[in-house]
C-alpha cells in the first residue's frame, strides 16, 4: 500500500470529527476534564484509542479541539459597523440553552486548568490566544472608526470583561449567563469602560 493510500485511509472526515467532538464534549460534561479518558471517548464513538492519540496527541489536545470546534465562528468575522453592534451580534450567536451548557462545560474545564499544564498550553495555544487576536480585530475597527480612542486604559481588559461577565453569572447570581443578561453586561459596563455610546 502507498504511503498517499494510507495517509488518505487515517484521515477522520469532517463528519466523524464532528461527532467525536460531541462526544468529548458531552463526557466532560458528565464527568469533568478528570475523569474523561482516552478509554471512555474511544468507547463513545466506538474508536480505537490508536486512532485517538495518532489524530490529536492526547487528552489535552483533544479536549481543546473539541471546545474549539465547538464555538460557532470567528470573532473578528463579525463587523456590523458599531462595536455595540457587534458585540451583541456576538451574544446573539448562541441561544440560552447552548450558553448555558457551555458554561457549565467551562466550569469543568477550569478547575483542570489549574492543575493540568498540558491543558493549560493547549488552551493558551488553540483557544485564548487566538481569540484574543479575534477581538484584537473587532476592537481595532473600532478604534478606526473612532468608536474608541487608541489609547482608552480598558481595550486591554475587554476580554477579562467579557469572560468575566459570563463565568461568575452563575457563582454570583445562581442563574445562567444569557443572552439578555449578557447584551445588558455590555451596555452597562463593557461600552461605558471604553468611552462607547449605548444610545
């Protein structure tokens, strides 16, 4: 067999990657990051763990993966000409009950953050650093636009804002975040913080 053969008989479809990601996401919200292991995810999809570990390296890897396919699109993808604008279209693209979930996923994770290196790396790597540069770009039209002064002391908390906003709606409040919740948070506290209009 050719070694173009083989590479093309390893290869995951889209669809297959897809429903292993659900899987990995629906068992780390059974039994937290922890307790997940190669084993369980294999037995899921009815994989073998050779193929686990030959597509994505590891749990670390694959967990990330999967929370990052998860997401529905780009950040800076978004451009509806007004940073309000935008930042609610951004809310606006899952429902309550997704939200909700994934923040329930993302308590799981944050614990195992801490303590997981590994983990740690590959959520730096895969996730948060790259959509740091996405809201990098929404924020950066903005200040083109003239929404924002380039030297506004809050552009470099936007982020710690957002999540923020979103992870301790549940700690404090023991309510999920929303969307409503959330569109307000932003009104209310991320735009005044940048100098930006909410009328």
């Amino acid at each position: 067999m050719t070694e173009t053969a083989t590479a093309r008989r390893s290869r995951i479809t889209p669809e297959r990657e897809a429903e292993l990601y659900e899987a990995v996401l629906d068992l780390l919200r059974e039994v937290g990051y922890d307790a997940l292991t190669m084993d369980a995810v294999a037995a899921r999809t009815r994989s073998s763990k050779a193929t686990l570990y030959r597509q994505w390296g590891g749990k670390p890897e694959l967990v990330v993966k999967a929370i990052r396919h998860n997401k529905p699109g780009e950040i800076g993808d978004v451009d509806t000409g007004s940073l309000r604008g935008d930042l609610h279209a951004l809310m606006a693209r899952e429902d309550d009950c997704t939200m909700e979930q994934n923040s329930a996923l993302m308590r799981g994770v944050a614990m195992a953050l801490h303590q997981n290196p590994d983990l740690r790396q590959a959520f730096r790597d895969q996730l948060i650093e790259p959509e740091m540069a996405e809201f990098q770009r929404v924020l950066q039209r903005a200040v083109d636009r003239g929404e924002i002064r380039a030297d506004c002391p809050a552009l470099d908390f936007l982020v710690h804002m957002m999540v923020g906003g979103f992870a301790t709606r549940t700690l404090l409040d023991d309510q999920p975040p929303t969307r409503e919740f959330l569109t307000s948070y932003i009104d209310a506290v991320i735009l005044p913080a940048l100098g930006v209009s909410t009328h």
